[in-house]
C-alpha cells in the first residue's frame, strides 16, 4: 500500500480546459455517449480511481428497465474496461443500492457486484456504509436509509492517503494513562480518527445546496473522501456515468483531471456549469466534514399532541 499523502491548497481558483471529446491534454472530458466508447478510447492503466453510481435497474428515465441478468451482464462489461484502463495502483468504488423487483423483492446489488469483482480478479478493500437521514418511506419494510461503496483495489500495492479524510475524535484530549514512557502524552492523532467504514453524509434532497435536477444525484463530499484517499494531484478520475458531475466537481476542487460520459446532455450541460463553478471556487456545495445538521429546540422539533396521542393509544399511558 502506498501512502503519499502530503495535498497542497487546492481549492484556488484553476484555468481548467473541458472538452466534450476525449483529448488526452484536457483537464475535463464530458463524453456524450455510452460509457464504453469513451473507456475504449482511454490508454491501459492510464485512471488512478474509477468512482461511480451506476442505474440501479429501476426505471428512472436515464435507463431502460431491463432483466436482472442482463443488467448484471451489463455491469460486468462496465468493470472490465475499469480495470483495463486502472493503474496497478489504482482504485475501483461502485456505488450502489438495492434493485427492487416488481414484486417488492430486494437485491442487494453490492452482493452481486462484489461477485462479479471477485470474478474478475479485483480484490475488496472495504465495504463502505453510506447512512443518510432522508428518503422514501416504506410500509411493508424498513424504510432504506443506506447504500453502499464496494471499494477494490487491482493489486496489494495500491495508493491510500488517510490523513487528508481524518474526522475529529470523540475525545481529542483524551491522554495515555498507562505507565510507560507515552504516559500523560495525548493518545490520538493531532490530524483526527479514521472515518471508518460507516459514513454517515446527507443525501442530496431539495434543500441540499448542490441539488441540480438529477434524481440520485450524489454528493460531493462522499467522492471528495475517495479523492482524496486513493488519488495524488494531477491523476485521472473517470465516471462511467457521470449524470451532473459530482465525481468531477470533486476531482477539480482538488487537483485532478476528471472524465465521465452520460447519455443525457441536459445532465453533462448542467455537469459543465458545476465543473466551472468548481473551478472557479464559486460552486455552491456542503464542505467535507460539516456537522449533520440535528434540530435544537423549536416547534418542528417538539412532538405534537396528536403524536403523543397516537402512541398512548396504541402502546398506552407512559410512552
């Protein structure tokens, strides 16, 4: 594992060169196509971090509801070409959900792209948890409040930098009690604890800064960890499917060139304008490691009466 996590300041303003075509001498290629006429046209080993969000099979109107077979076949031919153009130090994270069939039956899609990973010779380094407050609510499960990042790696000497995606400890003036010679000293890390594998990062919703139009929009913070951690300045970052650019927004803010396709232009013309905000630093965005906002007092936070008796009559008095 290779750590070179020395980042300069990297959120000045940057003279950017996007084009819509690839060339090898841009910072930002929007490819308008399917993902694998712009992968087939990247050199071998050429992308330090393959990061996307690909359809989940569910019929938004950027994909065409299609057998589960088919889709997974679809995926696979998606990750081959990934790890063609990866560099041997390089870093593959998928995100995804849960496909839901028809008749409500759930599929995990992070089991079923590991298996494929797996397959393909790729090597598992995390299964991320993304937990966020907000979505649709279900009455016949439990209402679904993550997704998951399978994060693989091509080889065992792979780039990791965990000092610049450090979040401050719980306790940071906790100090070494035991008596030896770091007895009194502080116990952590001045730079802060690893995030772990559980990161818990608001969903992009109406009242989300960043919020552009596109259905599953990720957020920016989520890929600046990955970025961040499994890039150095000046790599590639590659999108397969981009929709309005969060992954090169990221790649920009610090310092990395960033590729991505989309078949829908209204999506890469609203991804150029986030890219040239990024650029420029005037993007409007949630900076990475802002607290999840939690409600101190106020009306919306207090429970209504009716609330209060809805419970007592189901569970009665004292609840």
């Amino acid at each position: 594992m290779k750590n070179t996590s020395k980042q300069s300041t990297l959120l000045k303003k940057k003279n950017i060169k996007i084009a819509r075509k690839y060339k090898s001498d841009a910072d930002v290629v929007l490819f308008e196509g399917d993902r694998l006429d712009l992968m087939k046209l990247l050199p071998a080993k050429s992308v330090k971090l393959v990061v996307t969000s690909p359809p989940y099979n569910i019929g938004k109107e950027y994909e065409q509801r299609k057998g589960l077979d088919v889709y997974l076949a679809e995926q696979e031919e998606t990750l081959k070409e990934a790890i063609r153009v990866l560099s041997d130090d390089g870093s593959i994270c998928w995100q995804v959900g849960n496909h839901i069939a028809k008749d409500g039956e759930v599929f995990p899609l992070d089991a079923l792209i590991y298996t494929i990973g797996k397959k393909l010779g790729l090597k598992l380094r995390n299964r991320i948890i993304w937990h966020f407050g907000h979505g649709l609510h279900c009455s016949k499960r439990f209402s679904g409040r993550h997704e998951s990042i399978v994060w693989f790696t091509k080889t065992d000497e792979y780039t990791f930098n965990l000092d610049p995606i450090r979040v401050p400890q719980k306790y940071p003036g906790k100090r070494n009690f035991k008596k030896n010679e770091k007895y009194g000293t502080l116990s952590g890390n001045p730079l802060g604890k690893n995030p772990s594998d559980v990161w818990e990062i608001p969903n992009v919703k109406n009242n989300h800064p960043e919020k552009n139009g596109h259905p599953c929009q990720f957020p920016i913070e989520l890929i600046e960890r990955f970025v961040l951690s499994m890039t150095n300045a000046g790599d590639i970052v590659l999108d397969p499917y981009l929709g309005v650019g969060s992954a090169l927004c990221a790649a920009v803010i610090h310092g990395r060139k960033g590729y991505g396709s989309d078949i829908m232009k209204k999506y890469l013309d609203i991804a150029e304008e986030r890219i040239n905000a990024a650029a420029a630093g005037t993007l409007k965005r949630r900076q990475m490691g802002t607290p999840v906002y939690q409600p101190n007092g106020g009306k919306l936070a207090e429970t209504p009466p009716e609330f209060k008796k809805a419970r007592e009559n189901l569970f009665g008095a004292g609840f």
